[in-house]
C-alpha cells in the first residue's frame, strides 16, 4: 500500500516541479498581470507534465526498478528523455524559426524534464517503504 502512494505522491511531484518552475519563468517574463498568468501557466503545465510524468515517465522508472538501475543519474536522464522526445517530435515538422529556436526550445524541455525525474527519484526515495533515511534502531533494541 506505501509503495503504491509513494508511486503516485513521486508522479504529482514530478509533474509539478517542472511546472513550478515554469510558473516562475512566465511570472518574470510577464507585463500584464503576471500572478494570473504565472498561475493559470502552472496549470497548464502541471496537466502536460502529469501526462508526460504517466504515460512516459511511470513505464521508464518501472524499467529502471526492473534493471536495478533506479538512482538519481540514471533518472535524470530518463526524464530528460521524457522531456525532449516529445517535445522535439512534436515540434520539428512546425519549425519555421531556425533550428537555433528550436534546440533553445527542446533543451529547455530536456531541462524541465530531468527536475521532473530528479523530484520522481528524490520523492519516491523518501516514501518508500525501504528507504535509507529511516533511523537505525539502537543496538540491543528490538
């Protein structure tokens, strides 16, 4: 049962670190009524990272687990690749800007998407069940 909760509080984490950080660019990066629309782009954000840290992010750290390779580096690149495979498919056919543009953009979802696999390690570490944060019992103790 907690390592079930400790899955989905990882997913909503990992979704919502990208998304915060997001927030935050387009809350610097905005003239008109920058708490609206930093809020309403963390949304926005949140519901792409949560299907993107779902459809693609679950199956990719399932397969670390199974492959015994779940630590903090191999995570971090899987959610890179959760970051920049869709991103980059989705927008190469649409690239009309040059490809300077279009690297600055898949790097940046690159960059989302490996905070986004660090907060899925990093929470689900701290969750489970086996962590290592636990305190040792004292010696003659139990």
């Amino acid at each position: 049962m907690r390592e079930g909760l400790a899955g989905f509080i990882s997913v909503i984490a990992a979704a919502a670190t990208p998304a915060a950080v997001f927030a935050v660019f387009v809350f610097n990066n905005s003239s008109y009524n920058p708490r609206r629309e930093a809020l309403a782009a963390f949304f926005m954000a949140s519901i792409v990272a949560f299907c993107h840290a779902t459809v693609l992010g679950v199956p990719a750290a399932l397969t670390l687990v199974h492959k015994r390779k779940f630590r903090a580096f191999p995570m971090f690149s899987a959610g890179a690749c959760v970051g920049l495979i869709p991103t980059a498919a989705l927008f190469f056919p649409y690239n009309n800007s040059g490809w300077l543009t279009y690297l600055q953009l898949v790097s940046s979802a690159a960059g989302l998407g490996a905070l986004g696999g660090i907060a899925f390690y990093l929470t689900h570490i701290a969750m489970s069940p086996n962590n290592s944060f636990k305190p040792k019992p004292l010696r003659g103790s139990a």
